[in-house]
C-alpha cells in the first residue's frame, strides 16, 4: 500500500500502522493523535515522502522529531495546530519542499527566522502561511530575505500591511535597467544586471487580507513573478507594478481601489471583478501590457458597456472582456 488517509477520524487515539511501503499519509482532523503513534509510524513507514497532520493538535515536538526516520518527506502540513516552535521541523525534515502553517497561531514573530538566518530547509520552495498571526516586519523580511521561496500563500493574514518591494529616493538612483527582449526569448536569454536580487517568488497569494492598502513591486525586485492574486483585500487602493514575467493578476472584489498602474509586458490575465476603479484608470493600466488577452470587469459600477471599444483600442491584443453590464 502506497497511500493511507485517516482524515476525519476525530477519536482515532491509536495505531499500528506497519506498511514499508507507503510513501502517502493523510491523518488530518485526527485530533486524538498523540506523539507516540506518530513515532510508531515514522518507524515503521519510511519511505513517507507526504505527511498531512492538519487539525492534529495533540501531535507535538516528540512526534515532530520522529520525522527524522522520513528521508523521503517532501511534504508536510502542520495547518492548524497548537505549534509554538518550528524547530523539530527544522531538525528533522531536511529535504522538505512545501510546508504547509494555515492558522497556526500561535508561532512566534521569530519563528521563520531560521529559514533565511541558519539556512534552515534548504529546499524548502512552497510555505503556507495563511490565516496566521505573524507581524508586518515578520512577513517583510521572509519575502525578502527567504529568496529561493518559488509560492508563498499569505491569505487573510491580518498583519499583513503594505506590499511595497519599492526603494527610496536614494536607493532608486542605484537601480540597474532591465533590458527586456521581444517575447519569445527565454530568460535566459534576458541581459540582467549582476545587482538584481536573487528572488525566485513565482507565485503569490494574499488573498482577502483587510489591511493591505498599497502594492509596489518595481521590475527589479519581482522578475520572476508569474501570478499575484490581492482578490477580497477590502482596503486595497493602490496598485503599482512592475512585473516582467507576470501572467496573471487577481484583483477581484478589491472595492477600494483607485489607482492601478501596470508595466506587465507578459501579462495575459487581468481580473478586475466587482471593482469600484473608473475606466480611465483601467484604459491607461492596460495600455501597457501588450500581450493582455482576457479582462474581467464584471460587476464595475464605473466601467460602461461602451468602453470596451476604448479598451479594445488601448489594448489591441484583448480577446475576450467579461462585462456584466449591457447597454440600455
């Protein structure tokens, strides 16, 4: 047997699971799961390379440090649970490439500071940290310190503030240009300046944070970025970005936004549903993406059913524009 799911099993307090050769092991919502059996487990299955420990809040740092026996494990959810310290993860899961912390509320501000202080998780490329509790300056540094992070999932993080990867005056004056070659070329084919940051983030959610007001990321700092979903952020207003590779961008139901500027030569997908910016704005924001296939504007009070000739005409490359509006 090859994969073992246990989800649900909420009295589930023991087990004798003896099965070399499984590689799967879903235990989620086994709330009565203790330390013990985890060990047992690890013991006696490993070759585990998936592990699902979300809602198992008896689990604890014993359990966490019999991970050691996995060699194998790449992926670990640890969603909520009752962990203050990240530590055993850090001791015994050395190959671990997607960590899955949604809600887990009661780690530390310090807690992720291994993962870019001590080289912690070296492979580490996917973290979860949805619905937690981290401070504003605990997110900013991850990002920019945690660079070999390809996705990072921030959503409903109530401390999360501003987005801003920008510079100030005197640190804009140092920034290398970015030489951009005709779509088609590969990266590595992109003449880019020794100076840029190494950051490999593709992938970013943040999704239906309350407090996020302004999102700056200029060329230099997000390269690589391919898709940035702000969707259900109430209080987003402002919208800078600069994203060479950036394919997808979600901003969905952001009702308080005002000013959307956009240098996204690769952009193909916009979503603007159930937003209150003008067309003016919109018009302007997609001028500039030359490759721009598919706008959502769906549900935009301030967008009228004519102005999706100007918006053809401002983004020739359109192929299809969802509007929910029709003409009187």
């Amino acid at each position: 047997m090859a994969s073992l799911e246990l989800k649900g099993c909420g009295v589930l307090s023991e087990a004798s699971i003896n099965c070399p050769l499984l590689t799967s092991f879903d235990a989620s919502f086994c709330s009565q799961l203790k330390d013990d059996c985890l060990s047992a487990t690890t013991s006696s299955c490993p070759l585990i390379e998936s592990l699902v420990l979300m809602s198992c809040p008896s689990v604890g740092c014993d359990g966490l440090l019999s991970l050691h026996s996995l060699p194998n494990l790449t992926y670990l959810d640890l969603s909520y649970t009752f962990l203050v310290t990240l530590q055993p993860v850090y001791e015994s899961c050395l190959r671990l490439k997607v960590l899955k912390l949604q809600a887990c509320k009661y780690l530390t501000d310090t807690s992720l500071e291994p993962l870019y202080k001590e080289n912690a998780l070296p492979a580490l490329c996917e973290l979860d940290l949805s619905y937690g509790t981290l401070c504003q300056s605990a997110i900013e540094e991850l990002l920019a310190c945690c660079t070999h992070l390809t996705h990072v999932s921030l959503n409903g993080c109530i401390n999360m503030h501003d987005l801003n990867w920008g510079f100030t005056g005197d640190q804009r004056s140092h920034i290398p240009s970015v030489s951009i070659a005709p779509h088609g070329s590969s990266l590595g084919e992109q003449h880019l300046p020794n100076e840029l940051p190494k950051r490999l983030l593709e992938n970013l959610n943040c999704v239906g944070c309350p407090n996020i007001k302004k999102v700056v990321i200029p060329m230099a700092q997000g390269f690589l970025l391919s898709s940035l979903n702000l969707s259900l952020s109430a209080n987003l207003k402002e919208v800078d970005i600069a994203c060479y590779n950036l394919c997808v961008l979600n901003l969905s139901n952001c009702c308080s936004l005002e000013s959307l500027q956009l240098e996204c030569p690769r952009l193909s997908s916009l979503f603007l549903q159930s937003c209150n910016i003008d067309e003016e704005a919109v018009e302007a924001a997609i001028s500039r993406c030359m490759m721009l296939e598919t706008l959502d504007v769906r549900f935009c009070p301030k967008i009228c059913p004519l102005s999706m000739t100007r918006l053809r005409v401002a983004c020739p490359s359109l192929k299809r524009i969802f509007s929910s509006l029709v003409p009187s």
